[in-house]
C-alpha cells in the first residue's frame, strides 16, 4: 500500500517536474525550433501524469472512466518526443518541407488512436481488482490496442535508434555527450513503458504507470545536461541552425553542379524569392550565368573567394558582394560551394554619389568661375562708372545692378557649398510630406498656392533632397508667367515606382527645352539648379523629367523606383 501511494504522488511529482523544465529549457532559447519542440513535449508529458494521477485518485466506476478519457491523447507524448529527437539530432525529416511527413507518420496516428480510445472502450477499460479497487485494463485481444501498443512502441524505439546513432557519429566533445544523455534517458523511458505497459499487465499486476519513473530520470539526465554540457543553450555548437537562419547576409549551399541545397531568410530576402522555392534552382537563374561561372571557376580552383560584386537582375537594381568557399567531404574530395552574399545596394549608392561629384566637380568649378569671372567684370565696370561720374543721374541704376550683381556671385558661391556636401552623408528615409512642408516654408509664395495631396510615404534619399524641392518650385516662381497655383500630387505606377509630380498653371516649357534645362550652365538664372537636383536624385536611382505642355504649365515628375519608398511607418511595424 506504501508503494501504492508513492506511485500516486510520484505522478503528481512528474507532472510538476516535466513543467518546470519544460519552462527552463524554452526560456533558454524561445526563438529554437528545438527549445519549443521540448517544451511541448514537457507540456504533453505533464498533461498524461495529471491524467494518471486523477485516475488513481478516483474512487468509483465513473470517475476513473472520466479520467481515463481525459487522458487520451497520451500518445501525442510519443509523437512529440520523436519530433523533438529527430530536430535535436538535425535528421533530415526535421527540415520544414519534411513537416507534412512528420504529420502524416507520427501525429494523425496519434490523434486517430486518442478518438477511438475517447469514442469506444477498444483499448482501455474499466474493471475491478479485489484489494486494489477500480483500475483501467488494456482490451489486450482487440486490434485497436494492438496497433496502439505497435505504434506507441515502434516510434519511441525508432526515436531511441535515431539519438544513440547520433551520439556515435558525433565527435568527441559536448555534442557527444549530450547525445549520449539524451539516448540514455530515451531508452530509460523506454524501459519503464515496457515494465509498465506489457510485462506487469502480463502478470495481472496494475499499478500506477511506472513510465513517470523513467520521465523523472530522463529530466534529471536533461538538467545535468544543461548545466554541465550546455544542452539548450544558445552557443555555436548548440545553435547553428539558428545562426545560420537569422545572420544578416545570404547564405546558399549549392552542389558542385550549382543546384542549390539550401539557403537562409536572408538570401530569400535578398534574391526576392520564396525561402522554400529556393532549393533545387541552379545558382545561375538568381546571378547573372557569367558572374556565376566566374565564381565557380574561381572557388574551384583557389578553394576561396572573399570578395566579387555583381548586379542582380530583376525589377530591381540590386548589387551584391560574394565571398564563397569549397565544401569537401571527409575525403577531402569537393561535393558543394557555399555563398556567403551580402546586399550592397546602399553602399554602391553612395559610390555612384562620390563618383558623380568627382565627375561634375571640374565642371562646376569651371561654370563657376567662368560666371563669376564674367559677373565680376560687369561689377567693376558699373563701379567704375561710378567712380568717374558720381552724380551722373544713371548712377542709380549702376548702383542697382552692381547689388543684383553681388546677388547672383553669392549664389554662385551658395550653390559651391551645396555642391560638396553631394554624396557625403548617406542616403536616409524622409517623409515625403516633411520635406514638401519644409521647402514651402523657405519660399516667398506672394498670392501663389501650393496644393499638396500626397500619399503618406518615405522616400530613401539623399539629405539634400529638400534642396530639389525648394529648387522645383522656387523655378516655377521665378520662371512661370501668370501662375497662382502648384499642385503637388504622387501616384503609385503597375511596376510599383512613385510618381511625385510638381504641375503648375504657368507658361510652361518647349519641348526643345525640355532636357536641356537638366544640363549645367543652361537657364536664365544661374543655370545649375535642375542640374544639381537630377545628381542629387540619382544617388538612390531616383529620375526627373519634364512632362508638361507648353502653354498649359510645367510639369516635374520624380520617378522613385520600388525600393527607393515605402508607407510611413512600415519601418517601425518590421522592427
């Protein structure tokens, strides 16, 4: 009787045990396929100790037949603990496209035993036993339990046969020795299901379910694990599956024959491609087939490669950085090519933005001083005018012009200053909103309106950016005959670009003038503003083009490519 009630209590001990560790072990890692897969099988573990312990408690027919039922889904224990053996032992039926596998071989059989055992009285029953009162008895004859017994058994001998095969291929050291842990404590449980489930039934012994024995042990086995050989804890040799999914750069695996084994989120992400379309696809479908085969060539015969950039081709001008290595095989002999790509799509941006002002700054500085050359001439010529006839009744207007002249040299030196700060911060995401209020706010505007009606978005761009605005409608101010109204607008194209449109009422533009208001040195002013706003643009691959009518009022369309926008606050929802 004393060993009766122990086993009774011990159930409860389980249940409280199974629980606690099941916690400890996902607060752990919470993020691990692993980790979450334990605590389930913890959790389950808890749920068929609480059941036994409730059936042992009961004093009557009914009472013990309610538990027996509750408890019926017990043998999702065994499924998950197979689970759970196969993601810790990195089985390949353990891969996400294996999961519609797992369910089929291990869970529906599971869930289809629970229903005929909650349904019908196939596999378990309810008698009465002459000094140990009512108890539940395997229905041995009946087919039901006999596919019980041989799924409950063939699983968890399989999950015992798959850890103590990964404890002896693993080398020597902490992955060896939580493998064998593991194993021991599998085969424990194991042992005490047999003596429980069939060997003591056999001898018309029934007792509480001694399989609790061999969980407790198997807990105890676990915890020593983690605090001795770091089982469940976040570390290279415990964690690289979760390393590799959630590193920053794309990772792809790939035969010798440039087939793809397998690839992380990031590569995914990078590529514009569903993670789970990835494997099987040739390398040369997603880098250009000619940057590939350098690679390949390279990796071949070097066995390495730190660092080869290529443009990805799709909607989307996308560039990436390389850097790969041979895989061999413990023969030493080349089986795969692991990619390690990175995007530099941001960095190159800010290459072509240092390019251009290299490119544009001679010629600026040419413009500049040729125009002030010329403006400096004219202002020592009025100046001199003055000088030889003071009171000359014209010398009011030599005095005007020599101001308007002083005037358009400070511009010309303003917009030097503008001109080097090109390219030296990096492109960042501005509201498109902000940057349109805040250029409005530096202009004389008189009787003329400004309408904005644009959509709630970020643009990606240079910090400049406000300076083309300003420019766009400080030139159609300055240059539009008759206007009294601006009206801003933005539309979203089929392709997924952005369309921010400037249209005014004034005179407008001839078509004959309609790019070459983009070159420097043309116009009516200082001839650079529209040029200076197409380079800054182009730092993040954003266009400008004329597209009004003459006549009707000019039109200034910003082309921002799909990458280049987004809603205001999508930033903040994927953080």
């Amino acid at each position: 009787m004393v060993v009766f009630t122990f086993l009774v209590i011990f159930c409860l001990v389980s249940a409280l045990i199974t629980y606690g560790l099941g916690v400890f072990v996902f607060a752990k890692n919470p993020s691990s396929t692993v980790n979450r897969l334990f605590l389930a099988t913890m959790l389950a573990a808890t749920y068929w100790a609480l059941g036994e312990f409730f059936i042992w408690q009961a004093t009557g027919y009914d009472e013990v037949w309610f538990w027996l039922k509750a408890s019926a889904f017990w043998p999702l224990v065994a499924a998950l603990t197979a689970h759970f053996i196969l993601a810790f032992t990195g089985h390949p039926l353990a891969k996400e496209k294996k999961t519609w596998h797992l369910l089929i071989a291990l869970y529906l059989p599971a869930l289809l035993i629970a229903l005929v055992e909650i349904l019908t009285g196939q596999i378990y029953t309810v008698g009465y036993e002459p000094g140990t009162g009512y108890v539940y008895l395997p229905v041995s004859a009946s087919p039901a339990y006999q596919i019980e017994a041989i799924y409950v058994t063939l699983v968890m001998v399989t999950a015992a046969y798959i850890s103590i095969t990964a404890w002896r291929r693993a080398q020597p050291g902490k992955i060896r020795r939580q493998n064998r842990l593991v194993g021991i404590g599998i085969a424990t449980v194991i042992g005490f299901g047999f003596l429980s489930g069939i060997l003591l039934p056999a001898y018309r012994i029934y007792t509480p379910n001694l399989v609790f024995i061999g969980i407790v042990i198997f807990s105890l086995l676990i915890v020593y694990a983690v605090h001795k050989y770091g089982l469940f804890v976040l570390s290279p040799e415990t964690a690289v599956p979760d390393i590799i999914r959630t590193m920053p750069d794309g990772l792809v695996l790939a035969d010798m024959d440039g087939r793809i084994i397998t690839t992380n989120r990031a590569a995914a992400e990078i590529f514009g491609i569903a993670e789970s379309d990835l494997p099987g696809r040739s390398v040369g479908t997603l880098i250009p087939e000619t940057a590939y085969a350098s690679i390949r060539a390279t990796i071949t015969e070097q066995g390495r490669l730190s660092d080869r950039e290529a443009l990805l081709e799709g909607k989307e001008e996308t560039y990436v950085s390389i850097a790969g290595s041979l895989v061999k095989d413990p023969d030493a002999e080349p089986v795969g090519i692991v990619l390690i790509i990175r995007d530099i799509t941001g960095r190159k941006a800010s290459e072509r933005a240092l390019r251009i002002a290299g490119e544009k700054i001679s010629l600026l500085t040419r413009l500049t001083r040729h125009d002030i050359g010329n403006l400096l001439t004219a202002l020592s010529w009025y100046l001199t005018l003055l000088q030889e006839d003071r009171a000359s009744p014209a010398g009011d207007a030599y005095l005007s012009s020599s101001i308007d002249l002083v005037g358009k040299i400070t511009r010309h030196l303003q917009f030097s200053r503008d001109y080097q700060e090109i390219g030296l911060h990096q492109p960042i995401w501005q509201p498109l909103e902000s940057l349109i209020t805040q250029a409005v706010d530096d202009l004389p505007l008189d009787s003329v309106s400004i309408t904005s009606r644009v959509m709630p978005v970020e643009i990606y761009t240079d910090p400049l950016s406000v300076k083309v605005i300003y420019n766009l409608l400080e030139n159609a101010l300055r240059h539009g005959d008759g206007l009294t109204e601006i009206r801003i607008a933005t539309e979203e194209e089929r392709d997924g670009s952005l369309i921010v449109a400037f249209e005014d009422n004034g005179a407008g533009i001839g078509d004959a003038e309609k790019e070459k208001i983009f070159r420097y040195g043309y116009g009516k002013n200082t001839g650079l503003g529209l040029a200076f706003s197409r380079d800054i643009l182009s730092i993040t691959g954003i266009g400008i083009a004329e597209t009004g009518t003459a006549g009707r009022g000019a039109r200034f369309e910003l082309q921002v490519p799909s990458r280049a926008w987004r809603p205001l606050g999508e930033a903040d929802k994927g953080a």
